[in-house]
C-alpha cells in the first residue's frame, strides 16, 4: 500500500447516520445481510451523495458493459498495476479469478502487453490500458487492432472502463483506503 494509514477514515458502523445509513447496508458482501463492506464504500460514505452517483456509472463498468468479463477484468488489472493501486488491483485479483484468469496471468498483467505468451488481442487490450494511461488516448493501431472484434459501444466501454479504474484508483491511492480483510496484497514476483 502506498500509504499505510487512511487520509480519509472509513466508516464505522457505529457511524452510520443519514444518507450513508440508508445506503451502506446494500453494500454488504457474502450470504447474510451483516456481511462485511468494503473500505471504498465505507470511505466515499463519507460524502454520501457522491457515492449514490458514482455507483450508478461504477455499476454500468462492472456489470452492465458490453465486453466479456475476461476482457474488463484484464483491463482493470492493467490500469489498476499502472496506478500502483493496491487495493484496485487485489479487489480485482479476486474477481479475476472468479472469470477465469489464472494466477500465471495476473502475474503477467504486471509485465503488459510485450510479455510472449498475451494472444494479440488481450495483448491490444494491454496496450490500450497502457496508452490511455500514458497518453490519455489509444493509437490508431491499438484502435485498429481492438475494432477488428469490438463495435462501437464496446470500444466505447474499453475507454470508459479504463477511465473509470484510472479514477478509481487515484481516490483509492489518495484517500489512503486500506485493503480489505481477504485480499491480496501485489504480486511478489514476476513470470
């Protein structure tokens, strides 16, 4: 973690009050309703009508998007690494795995798109990830490459998924949001 202390203190429970109290039980994880919640939405509480918004458009990236899954979460995972998110990138080590990438290929995600072993299309997706980071708009070539499989909206949803994890996880860096009981910390080695 890039800060071992939160800037921005999440919620307690005890500190449920308002606007917050009304909302932060939908955000509940596991089989009972008095599941645990994560520390993103336990910190963006804390400005309550910001969170009501930003999770209408969180939700249409996460689970409402044109691309497969496997596409979004390498994505993710990509940007995620290049922001030095931790918390991003373990929250969505875990759900990684729940669509199928392997743990050899979130190791790779850390390497990008010129590691050998990517397909060209998940290594354009890299590289579109890569792009938008360090030049806030992807190539004629990735571009190219990505339409060749994608229509309109799910190019669309490539740029808005990485914009979206781009911000993300500049709150989750600032903020200073801690990771979650569970989730992985970064990989520790390279393949």
């Amino acid at each position: 973690m890039r800060l071992s202390e939160p800037r921005i203190r999440p919620l307690e429970d005890s500190e449920w009050t308002g606007k917050a109290a009304e909302m932060l039980p939908r955000f509940r994880r596991g089989e009972t309703s008095d599941g645990p919640v994560h520390n993103i939405f336990r910190t963006l509480a804390r400005h309550p009508d910001l969170l009501r918004r930003w999770t209408v458009f969180g939700n249409h990236v996460l689970s409402k998007s044109t691309l497969p899954s496997r596409d979004r979460e390498i994505l993710i995972l990509r940007i995620g690494w290049l922001c030095q998110s931790e918390y991003e990138f373990g929250q969505h080590t875990r759900i990684g795995r729940e669509v199928g990438i392997t743990d050899e290929e979130i190791l790779r995600i850390t390497v990008g798109p010129d590691a050998s072993e990517w397909d060209p299309f998940e290594a354009s997706l890299l590289r579109a990830a890569d792009e938008l980071h360090d030049d806030a708009m992807v190539s004629n070539e990735t571009w190219q490459r990505l339409s060749e499989r994608y229509d309109n909206q799910q190019m669309l949803d490539v740029l808005f998924t990485v914009g979206q994890y781009n911000m993300v996880s500049m709150v989750l860096n600032s903020a200073g949001v801690q990771l979650d009981e569970g989730v992985p910390h970064f990989p520790t080695r390279n393949p």
